[in-house]
C-alpha cells in the first residue's frame, strides 16, 4: 500500500525558460535555479509555492525530447505537460498500481529532477492525463 502525500508539482513546457519564469517571478515566485536532466533531455526551473508544491518549468535540450514533441504538438507553445503527486512508498505505488492494471511508463523507480525518485503512468491509464508519482526523502 502507498499514500499521496498530495500534490508535488505542476510541470509546464516552455521554449524559453527565463521568459517564461520571467511571468512566475511577477507573481513572487523565487527561482531555485535551473537543472539539466541529461537522460529526459530537458533543463528544469522549479518555483516553490508557500504550501510546498512547485511549479516544475521544462524545456527541451533536444529535438527529440518529450518536452519539444509536446510543444510540437501543441502548436509550438508550452502548457501543462503533467501533474506530480508525492507519494511515500514509489516501488509500493509501482507496485500496487500495476497489479491493478494501471499501465506504467515507468516500471522501476527513476531519478529525476531536484533529487526526487519518480515513476509515469501512461496517459492511455490515466484518461489523457500525463502523471508522474515522486518520492523525496
């Protein structure tokens, strides 16, 4: 068994990230400075919020990268590209999701952005929903 802790972050594609993190910092949103994952291909910029949920920016560092395909698809602008939840067990989550017939993307925990362990689900489980589950210790 696992629980949702709640929301972690709001992740949004953008072309450019200072721009856009531009718009969060009009709104008193700090910064804690930007972050390339290698293995997904994107540089990220998280704004922490008062409750502790963040707004997760992502832009692509390659062509090929989800976060490019996503604003391809999206006309070439940005948008929500996911939605996070914290969980305190990840392998358990995995687990228990699959043997419920969710379809994960992700089948073993991963690293991510800002040291949190993360895991997908599959949009075509989730009704269209992209959704990522983290663990941060």
């Amino acid at each position: 068994m696992f629980k949702i802790l709640g929301v972690d972050h709001i992740g949004i594609a953008v072309t450019d990230l200072k721009e856009v993190g531009g718009f969060w910092e009009t709104l008193g949103l700090a910064s804690t400075g930007e972050e390339t994952v290698a293995d997904q291909k994107v540089t990220t910029g998280f704004y922490p919020t008062a409750n502790g949920a963040e707004i997760e920016l992502l832009a692509a560092t390659a062509d090929d990268s989800p976060i490019a395909k996503f604003i391809e698809k999206n006309g070439g602008r940005g948008g929500i590209q996911h939605i996070a939840l914290r969980v305190d067990n990840l392998e358990a989550a995995i687990a228990d999701l699959q043997e419920k017939g969710v379809r994960m993307i992700d089948k073993a925990p991963r690293k991510g952005a800002g040291g949190a362990m993360i895991a997908f689900l599959h949009p075509k489980s989730t009704h269209g929903v992209l959704l990522e589950l983290c663990q941060r210790d």
